[in-house]
C-alpha cells in the first residue's frame, strides 16, 4: 500500500545487503588505514627524534595522502583494480592513514617523555621505545581516532560506489539520477541507521578497551 | 677449580674491569649554548663503589650523569669504561653500555598505563636477540625466566603483589622501587641514580636509599648517585664529590667533608644547604595522581 513503511521500504533486502558491503568495506578500509598510519606516525612525530630524512619523508607522505581526495584515488585505483569494492577499499584506506596518521603523531607529540627516557636509557632501540614507551600512553586517544573514522568513513564508503566502487553508492547514484525521492529518503535513513550503530558500538569498544588494560 | 684457574679469572676479571677502573672522566664538557653545565671534570671510579655527587641545583650533577648514560652527547672529552671509549659507542654497542649502566630519574619515567611487571621487564629489553626481541616487539612475550627475575626483583623490594597493577596505581617512594628493579634486570655494572629521592618523603626516600646501598653492598654493583641532601650522602656514600658550576670542587670520604670544607666549597652554611634541598624536594614533590578519563 502507497504511503506504508512496508511501501517505502520495499527494497531492504537487496539495501541492507548493500549497506552491509559498504560496511565492511569501511571496516576494512579503516583497519587498514589505521595499521599504515599507526606505523607512519611515530616517524612523523617530531618529537622523537627520527631523523633529518625519515621524519619529513613521513610527513610528507601523510599529508600526500590526506590532500588528495577520496574520490580521486577511488577513480585511480578503479582503472588500476577495475570496478568492484576494492577500489573503494584501497581509497578510502589511503586517505585514512593520511588523515589518522596526521592525529596519531599530534597524540604522539603530546605524551611526555619520561617513559621514553626511561625505555631508551635502558638500552631500549628506538622501535622498542615506540612499543613500549609511547604506544601504551597513547593507545587510547589513538582508539578514539580510529574509531570516529570508521564513523567517517562508512560515509565516505557510501558515497564512493558513485564512481563504481562498489557498496550502495552505486545503488544511491541510481535512485539520485532517476528522481526516486521516496528510495533516496530510506537509503539515508538506512545509512544514518548504520552510523548510529557504529556509534554504540564503537563506545563499548573503546570501553572495554580502556578497562581492559587496567 | 686449581689455584692457576682461579688466578687465571682474576687475570680475566682485571682485564675486564680495565687496568684503570670501572668509570673514568676524562675533561668532560657540556655546554647549552654559552652556559657550561659540565665543565672539565675528570673522575676515576673504581668497581663497587658507592659514589654520592651532591650540589645545588643547576651544579651539572644530572647533565653528567645523563652524559655518562649517554642520553646527553658531551661537547667535549672522554667517557671511559675498562679502556674502552664510551663517547664513540652508536648503534647496538651504544645499547649495550646503556643496559650496563642502568638509570634511575627523580620522576621515576615508568610508564604510567603498563603494569608494574612489563616495566621491569623493559629493563631486558637490551638482551633481546632475532626473533625473540620480534615476539617481544609485538606481542610483549618475555621468557618465563625473564618474568621469574622480574617478580624475584620486585619480591627483594616488598612490591610482588604489586606486579599486575598499572604503574601509575603506585606511590611515588613504590614507583622508584619499581624503577630499580627495572634497572637490576638490565644486569648492569653500575647504577646511575640521577636525585632518586628528590621527589619523597622522608621515609619513603630513607626506603629508596637503603635499597640502593643494598644493590651496592649484595650485588657489587657500582653506584653513582645526586643528591641534594648533605647528610643522606654522608650516610650512605663511601665518597663524596661536590659539584658546583659545572666543576668538581670536593672529591673525598665523607668525613672529609667538614661544615667547614662545605662552608668554602659553597659560601653557605650547612643548615642553609640542607634548607635550599627541602625547598625543592617540596616545589618537586608530583602532584596527587588524577585519573584521567580519555
């Protein structure tokens, strides 16, 4: 019947698996953005001393990686990958470790170096002092991060399959162009629907997290 | 073991040691800038001795004991440890002289999120070798021997049931506890003990020192300990060596070191040094913990 939930959501089955991917894809592509940014940020960070090459080579990258947008290296990698999610993928996960890496190495940059002293007088390499002076203190500000890009990026995801990245981008583009306001309404409720859940989610994560390590 | 054997690992022993000693200074200098903080001092000590270097504040005692860890680069003269030249050390040879000169700071520099047991155990961070200091890397997995040392240190000091707290749960006279436990487990040939009790009470300060003497005393270790207070060096210390400028101005047993002598070497009376210290212990004394919620 026109004008009833059942109506206006006729097509959940075939949305809702399509969220689904575009979820994962912004799942992925977070993980694997912040795991790169994770390793670029300690360089990055001026304060520990990383050397006259290594520390504007990481800067460098990470803003490279940040300023180009999303959208842009979804069209370069699906010429490179063809059309399909990991093009989003691949996207997304390098403007993350970009935009994740920039923050990762400000909290880095605000620990206080006691501990690192303490790591590095003890005979401690420079990696080892990362692991164990620094990545502890930080962990949970780095978590956060994380976790508001996941947010970030779910959205992103579901406006990259506009370029054939796959997701419900691409079923998005459809309903766009054809004017179908009542289909265009449902997928971003859906959509917003999913960023909420990320959202509570993503809060007991932290949660745990933090407690887990006392 | 034969009488030859044994005058054999002397022999080895010696060797070890250097002909000259277990430290030697030779004109050690650090400037910042056009201020001198470490001017020209030399010093011999040998192996096992407990050595208090006391001064005001701003003397050069923490740039020079920073120096000899290495953690300070001097502008000038030589580090010397056995013969060997400590000043040129890099790379995994600069790593192993800081594993066998172990550091502990006024603040402790523990890290606060980690449990008492990991930080100990960052004191065997040096002897990880191939792929066991990969597994150390990622996953924090020390031996099972490692972990017994670890417990035994922090057991010699009163602090195992302490081993899987965070750090920052523990009391400052705990956390320096901690932090020398951290240093034994390096298996260090001396112990650089840079104002370890700067920041504590009375007895939790008198806790810290005895356990320093006893590292001295049980395990032979070598000490070399700042300090502000003019009676805890007399007490505790086999020699005394006054800075003041950046300089040396007093090297000698502690009952060479008359009100007198400390009245020329510093211009003040005793009770006024000894006042100068209490002052700062208290502007040092860390705020009480918060916890922080992220």
């Amino acid at each position: 019947m026109e004008g009833s939930l059942a109506f206006w959501m006729y097509r959940l089955d075939s949305w809702a698996w399509l969220l689904f991917e575009t979820a994962n894809m912004a799942a992925l592509a977070t993980l694997a953005g912040a795991g790169a940014a994770l390793l670029l940020a300690f360089p990055a960070a001026r304060n520990l001393g990383a050397g006259r090459v290594l520390n504007p080579l990481a800067r460098r990258l990470l803003e490279a990686m940040r300023t180009v947008p999303e959208i842009v290296f979804a069209l370069i990698f699906v010429w490179a990958f063809g059309v399909g999610p990991l093009a989003g993928i691949l996207a997304i996960a390098v403007h993350t470790a970009g935009a994740c890496g920039k923050l990762f190495a400000e909290s880095i940059e605000n620990t206080g170096l006691g501990a690192w002293a303490g790591v590095r007088s003890a005979g401690g390499s420079w990696t080892q002092a990362c692991r164990f002076a620094i990545l502890p203190q930080v962990a949970p500000s780095l978590l956060s991060y994380a976790l508001l890009r996941f947010e970030i990026n779910l959205r992103s995801a579901s406006v990259i399959g506009f370029v054939g990245a796959g997701g419900i981008g691409e079923e998005l583009y459809k309903v766009i162009a054809f004017n179908y306001y009542e289909e265009i309404s449902a997928i971003l409720l859906l959509v917003i629907l999913a960023v909420f859940a990320i959202d509570l989610l993503s809060e007991r994560l932290r949660h745990r997290v933090i407690g887990g390590m006392q | 073991m034969g009488l030859r054997q044994v005058a054999a690992l002397e022999q080895d022993v010696a060797a070890w040691m250097g002909a000259r000693g277990m430290l030697e200074l030779r004109g050690l200098t650090r400037r910042f800038g056009a201020t001198v903080a470490v001017d020209h001092v030399d010093l011999d000590v040998p192996a096992g001795q407990m050595v208090g270097i006391i001064g005001r504040s701003g003397a050069g005692k923490s740039t020079l004991l920073r120096m000899i860890n290495r953690l300070e680069t001097p502008s000038s003269g030589q580090i010397l440890s056995g013969g060997r030249d400590v000043t040129a050390l890099e790379g995994r040879g600069l790593r192993e002289w800081r594993r066998d000169c172990a550091m502990v700071f006024q603040q402790f520099n523990l890290v606060q999120r980690l449990d008492v047991l990991t930080n100990v155990l960052i004191g065997r961070l040096a002897w990880q070798r191939g792929w066991r200091s990969l597994m150390v890397l990622v996953g924090a997995r020390f031996t099972a021997e490692e972990r017994a040392m670890a417990l035994a240190a922090l057991d010699r000091f009163g602090l195992a049931e302490t081993a899987l707290q965070r750090a920052e749960t523990l009391s400052g006279g705990q956390q320096q506890r901690v932090a020398l436990c951290r240093a034994l487990l390096q298996q260090p040939r001396l112990v650089l003990a840079d104002e370890p009790i700067a920041s504590l009470d009375p007895r939790n300060a008198q806790l810290v020192m005895d356990a320093l003497r006893d590292v001295n005393r049980r395990d032979g270790l070598t000490v070399l300990v700042n300090l502000h207070h003019l009676d805890t060096a007399r007490q505790y210390c086999d020699r005394i060596v006054a800075m003041q400028a950046g300089k040396v101005v007093f090297d000698g047993t502690p009952a060479a070191l008359t009100p007198e002598r400390v009245r020329a070497v510093y211009g003040i009376t005793e009770q006024e040094f000894a006042a100068e210290a209490e002052a700062r212990r208290r502007a040092a004394e860390p705020a009480p913990a918060t916890l922080a919620v992220a």
